[in-house]
C-alpha cells in the first residue's frame, strides 16, 4: 500500500535548508494526529517541531478530538515564538496556554486530548530544544548521531507500581493479534487508554507519571531541555517516534533527506518497510512526520 506523504513547509533557499511533512497512517492529511513545521522567529532565528498526538480514551467528556487539540498546540507554538525570545520551554508553554484559553469544557486535563512535542530552537551554531514524550531531536554530524527524547512514558509504563496501566497495556498486546476489524482496534485502543492517561501529568506521582502536552502549561515545566554547539553542516531533525518504530542509519540516509526532501523521504521509509504494523496503531502504519534543518557551512 502506498501512502501519500504531504510536504508542510519549506525554508529552504540559498542559505537554508530545511523542510517538513507529515504522513497520516490513513493515508487522509485531515486524519492525520501529527503534525510538523519549520519556520523562522522574528529574530530570524530557526524553529523546528514535530507534535504526535494522543487517543482521549473510550468515555473521555471533552468534545474536542486529538486532531483538533494538534492543530491548536500547531498555532500555539507560532504564538510562543513571538514571545518567548527563542526559548523553547516558554515557546512549549505559550503553546499549551493557548490551547487552554481556547478549549471550553471545563473539565479536567486527564479528560481532554494531549501530546507528544519536541521544540528545537536553532540560532548559529546553538541548538535549544525542550520536549515532552517520545518525539526526538536527532542530531547528525558525518558518522555522529546524537539523539535527544524523553523516555518517562515507557518508564511509567513498566513501572510495577503501576500496575493497572501495566495490565492493560500486557492485555492490548495480547488482544490486538487476534483483532483484524479497523474499528474493533480503534475500540480496542480506546479501551485501554484510560489507565495510560490517569498518570499522565501527575505532580503527585513524580517516580510514576510522564507528562504530556494538554490543557495544563505546568508540563513545560518537566520538558526534557538542551542547549548545546554544532559543528556547520550538522543536521537537526525533530521526528514523532512514528517515523522510527524502525531504526534508521541517519548517516547514510540525512543525504536523501537533504536532496528529495521531507515528503519524499518519509515516502521511501514506508517504501522500504512495506506494510508493517507496530502493534499499537491499528493502521498498517503509524503516522509520522519530520522536520529538518541543515546548518549552514558558514555559520557563526
């Protein structure tokens, strides 16, 4: 099956370059649960993203669904660029604050949709970045790979003093084999949820929870930061873990990312997978996007 990639944004010109896209596992872009940009600051600094949404569970009250609450974290973000003077934990903040003073339930953040988020800020030769859950900032440099992400979800789940949310996840696994209806998966995934979102965000529970991108804007107070120095022609990429539920050699693949560009590069990494699923997403592929920056060679 192929799967139409969609490009989002190009910067790329004599100087820059740089590029986004976004694959919906559906196939459909107005399905799509992630989301990626680059774009430049007032201060003409670089801002790169990746935002992969998460399922609300089955009895959830909010009206809003996870594409709603992306796209909204998506509009945020360029709102927290405008004031946060390339900090990328108040450019995360600002973004949830938005989603906070638009969203009207008035119910409580496990009830309402959240996400995963990376933000990377890049200004010369500095990398800033800060981010929530699984979606990464991967830094390529000739044969050097350094990756950037926040594991505290997959740690919450093999926690043992979690135990429910351990069972269910041991029980979708279990199920989801002998599952083959798409809507009996989506059931499924929905089912075991609520669990997964009862210690999300949890200052309560510091050993146990995981944070999130939802309604509260205390969560970019826990984001996982860097600040750090690349050489000229590094590249940055901020991905949801969708695109690596495989590994990727990125030594050997950031040059088909910097000629055919984003869309087409996540267009061969489905390619070469085929029609795989990752036992969570009940597609044959999850959702997955990209955004990249090359440094230029001449950079201060």
């Amino acid at each position: 099956m192929s799967l139409p990639c969609f490009l989002v944004t190009s910067l790329s010109g004599s100087a820059l370059l740089a590029d986004a896209a976004t694959c919906a596992a559906s196939g459909q872009l107005e399905d799509n649960q992630d989301a990626a940009g680059v774009f430049q600051d007032p201060m003409g600094r670089t801002v790169l993203y990746a935002i992969d949404g998460v399922n609300i569970y089955a009895g959830a009250k909010c009206v809003h669904d996870t594409k709603w609450h992306v796209r909204a974290l998506e509009d945020g973000l360029r709102i927290g660029a405008l004031l946060a003077d390339g900090e990328p934990r108040l450019v995360l903040r600002e973004a949830i604050e938005h989603v906070r003073d638009i969203h009207a339930c008035g119910i409580s953040d496990v009830d309402h949709p959240a996400a995963a988020m990376m933000v990377a800020v890049v200004e010369g030769l500095r990398v800033r970045s800060a981010g929530l859950a699984d979606t990464s900032l991967i830094v390529v440099d000739g044969n050097s790979v350094r990756r950037f992400s926040d594991d505290r979800h997959t740690r919450a789940c093999e926690n043992p003093e979690n135990v429910e949310l351990w069972a269910a996840w041991k029980r979708q696994h279990a199920q989801w084999r002998t599952v083959r209806s798409l809507d009996e998966r989506i059931a499924l995934l929905k089912r075991v949820e609520r669990p997964y979102h009862e210690v999300r965000n949890r200052i309560d529970l510091p050993d146990r929870t995981f944070w999130l991108a939802s309604i509260e804007p205390i969560a970019a107070d826990y984001a996982i930061t860097t600040d750090f120095k690349v050489r000229p022609g590094a590249t940055l990429i901020v991905s949801t873990d969708g695109l690596e539920s495989k590994p990727i050699d990125w030594p050997s693949s950031v040059q088909k990312l910097h000629v055919d560009g984003a869309a087409a590069f996540l267009r061969h990494v489905r390619k070469m997978r085929g029609d795989i699923g990752d036992g969570i997403w009940p597609y044959p592929h999850p959702d997955m996007s990209i955004s990249f920056v090359q440094v230029p060679l001449f950079s201060d």
